[in-house]
C-alpha cells in the first residue's frame, strides 16, 4: 500500500472530491482525518466506511475559514495521530450569482473559505508535517480559464490557490513537497442542480464526453501523496477530460 501508515487530513472530505480522496487515501493505508462544517452525519459515514477497509479515522467539525477552529482542528488530528504526513486542501464553496448582483459578503466567504482556508490550514499543519510530508491543493480549472463570469469571485480564489502553491514549493522543498489539482467539470453535489441544457452544452466541451468522477480526481491526489510523486512540485495537474476553453 503506497500510503501505509501515513496521516491524512482532507478538508471538506464529508461529500463529493473529498470524501471520494479519504476514502482512496484509506485504501492505501492511510489513517484519515475527515473534516465537515455542517454535514456530521455525512462525516461519519465516511469514518466509519474507512474503519471497515481496515485503517483509523475520525471526523472534525471545523470551519477553514475560522483561523480558531483550524488551530483546534490540528490539534486534535495530532493529539490522535501524532502527525500529519498528508494535507489535502479541497474544501471550497462558490457562488453563482451575476457580478453586479455579487455583494462583499458572498466574496469575503468565498475568498475566505478557498483562498484563506487555504493559507490557514497550512500554517497550521506544516509544524507537524515530518520530512516527507505532501500537501495537495484543490483548486480548479476557473483558476486558470473563465468558464463563467457568474463565478468571479470563486474563480480568484482558485487562481490564488494556484499562486500559494508555487510560492510554498520554493519555500517547503525539499523537506515537504506541494501540488495543485485543477479539475473541470465532475459529477458531485455541487454539480447536480445545474440546468439539463447546461450540462449538455458543457459536456460537449468536454473531448472524454462525459463529466469526471470523484474517484478519478481522488487517484490523482493519491499519486501526489505518494512517493511515485518524489519529483513533482510546485505544479498544477490539469485534470478535466481535455475541455475546450472558450
């Protein structure tokens, strides 16, 4: 198992990416922290799904966005497990509203939630990550390419995740090595109340023909997680089915 005996902690790991990269991650020896801000039930699903495949888990409430309760978060994951070898920054929230109807609000949560619970959850991790250690940043295709002017806000945010990535590989390595992945359009909760036509015209853009599957995003963190990845850093992993950006 390429990840035995290693820790990891995955935000926003109660529902769709993340749960699909704790569960994964489990499979491959990992005792997983499974982290949630409102779904507890959902959470413990997923702890008790990971119990079964043989490895530890347990499930804590934090919002990433609140530096208090990221501090609390990791020192609970190290009062359990000792360390973390494995950070996965995947929680995230958008907004699709029309940019004049944005408020300040909704781009502080978003800003707030991606981009600083990002940096949070870092800074506070990184002192208990030994040599070896890996951090995976979920950003997204909008970090890179416009999809649509109604995600503004959250599209900044991924692209800030992307520039925390690079800056942090220069300044971990070679002790901690950190990526990003940036996936397109994939079937989880978030996705699921899109309009049908929508959907449709998106899929066309999409060269695979189909949205991607949690499972398929959570294979691509694993890998970065392991040591297939020794000689990867500071990049970003494009994974969208090969989409035709317009």
């Amino acid at each position: 198992m390429k990840l035995k005996n290693k820790v990891a902690l995955i935000t926003g790991s109660s529902r769709g990416i993340g749960k699909a990269v704790a569960i994964e991650m489990a499979k491959e020896g990992a005792n997983v922290v499974v982290n949630y801000h409102k779904s507890p039930d959902e959470a413990n699903k997923v702890v008790d799904e990971i119990t079964k495949s043989g490895t530890q888990a347990i499930a804590i409430k934090a919002d990433v966005s609140n530096e208090d309760e990221v501090k609390n978060m990791i020192e609970q994951a190290v009062a359990e497990f000792g360390k973390i070898d494995i950070l996965v920054n995947n929680a995230g929230i958008v907004f699709d509203i029309p940019f004049m109807e944005k408020t300040v609000e909704q781009w502080n949560k978003t800003l707030g939630v991606n981009l600083i619970g990002t940096f949070l959850c870092c800074k506070y991790t990184i002192p208990h990550m030994p040599e070896g250690s890996r951090i995976i940043n979920i950003s997204s295709t909008n970090g890179i390419s416009t999809v649509s002017t109604d995600s503004m806000d959250y599209d900044a945010s991924k692209a800030g995740v992307i520039a925390i990535t690079k800056s942090l590989a220069k300044e971990l390595a070679p002790k901690i090595l950190i990526n990003n992945i940036a996936p397109g359009w994939v079937d989880t909760e978030i996705n699921k109340y899109l309009p049908a036509d929508y959907v449709e015209k998106e899929t066309e853009n999409i060269a695979v023909g189909r949205f991607g599957k949690p499972e398929e995003i959570a294979k691509v963190a694993t890998f970065l997680a392991s040591e297939d990845s020794s000689f990867v850093n500071g990049t970003t992993i494009v994974v969208d089915g090969g989409f035709t950006y317009y």
